[in-house]
C-alpha cells in the first residue's frame, strides 16, 4: 500500500477541484479530504481491537462497494452541516476510491499487487500493470503494534516516502493551480468585465 502521503495529497488535489461551487476553502472541507482519502485504512483500528493489526487490512474496506457505502453515508451525515447530498456523496465517494485504486496499483511487499475491487461480487484481484508505487512496510498477519511500528521506521519506507513526495507533490500543486482556473481571467479580460460581471467601461463611469 502507499503511505498516508502519497493518499492524502492525491485527497487534497481531488477535494480540491470537486469543492462544490459557493463553498468556502475551509478546514472543514479539507480535514473531510484527508480523512476520507485515508478511511479504508481504518481497518488496521479493527485489526489493531480485534486480531493482530495488520489482520483485517486490504479487505472488505479496499473495495469500490464500501466507497460507495462510505459516499451515501458521508452525504447523509453531512445534512446535518447544510452540505448539499449529491456534490457530497459524489466526492465523498471519489475520495474514497482513489485510495483503492491507489492501492491497485501499488506492488504491496505484504499483500502483493492489486485490490479486490468488485467484492463481494467476485473475488478477483485487479491490479494495474503500471504499478506507480512499491508499498511501504508494515509487517504481516498477526504481527504486534509494536513490530508494526518498527517495520514502518525501516530505511526501505523513509526512502519511499521521499518517492511518493516527488511523485504526489506536484498533482496537488496541479490542482490548486487549475482550480484558480487563470483561463478565466484572460477570458474576463478579453470580454472586458470585471470579477462582479461589470465591464470596464461600466466602472469606469461610475
């Protein structure tokens, strides 16, 4: 699997363009990226309750069911803060995804390549045959919190950090660049209209 770095920054560059017209660049909206872009990993929690912590993880949660699952919950619970149902279920659900589709293109050292997209209706391990990240470290089945820990401080998972850095870093920065969207003040500018939809020649009598 990529690390949270690699997840996040992929979240924060899809929260970014998706942000729903009218609603501000809060850290509302933002801690809502990050956490759904890393929420199928809260199964290391289950493992962590239940077995050993690395027992439950890349199941059920890593799947493209439990995005849309986690979508239809995520636009209910969020009524209740007056964010809108469709805008919220649709990125809520494409925040989700991309942490599994993340996930199937990554050569994990502990699970192998691929995710089980479709579960439960087929079983079949669909990888992609770029695989753009290695996985980090982090032990295998039954293995304790505290051996998880220690494998996550290896050398081999500082060295890909740096990678998913310089590969992540510059889709976010992507994103917030087109996001500003510079075309549509060239575009204003040759209309001659101002940001308020007034012309220049407007302004200028007044």
């Amino acid at each position: 699997m990529p690390s949270p770095i690699a997840h996040s920054l992929v979240g924060l560059a899809i929260g970014r363009m998706a942000q729903p017209k009218g609603l501000r660049s809060t850290l509302g909206w933002f801690g809502f990226a990050l956490f759904s872009s890393n929420a199928p990993d809260l199964d290391f929690l289950a493992g962590l309750v239940f077995e050993g912590i690395n027992d439950f993880h890349r199941g059920s949660s890593h799947t493209l069911l439990a995005a849309v699952v986690y979508g239809l919950v995520s636009a209910v619970a969020l009524q209740l803060v007056r964010w809108k149902f469709w805008p919220t279920f649709f990125t809520a659900t494409a925040l989700y995804s991309s942490h599994v589709l993340l996930d199937a293109c990554t050569g994990d050292v502990n699970h192998g390549a691929g995710a089980r997209l479709l579960w439960p209706f087929s079983d079949h391990v669909y990888a992609s045959p770029w695989l753009i990240f290695r996985g980090i470290r982090h032990g295998h089945a039954g293995d304790s919190l505290a051996t998880f820990v220690r494998e996550l401080a290896t050398r081999d998972n500082v060295v890909h950090l740096q990678y998913e850095l310089l590969l992540s870093l510059p889709i976010l920065l992507v994103a917030y660049y087109f996001f500003h969207c510079p075309f549509r003040a060239a575009r204003r500018s040759a209309t001659g209209s101002t940001p308020n939809g007034r012309s220049d020649a407007n302004v200028a009598e007044t």
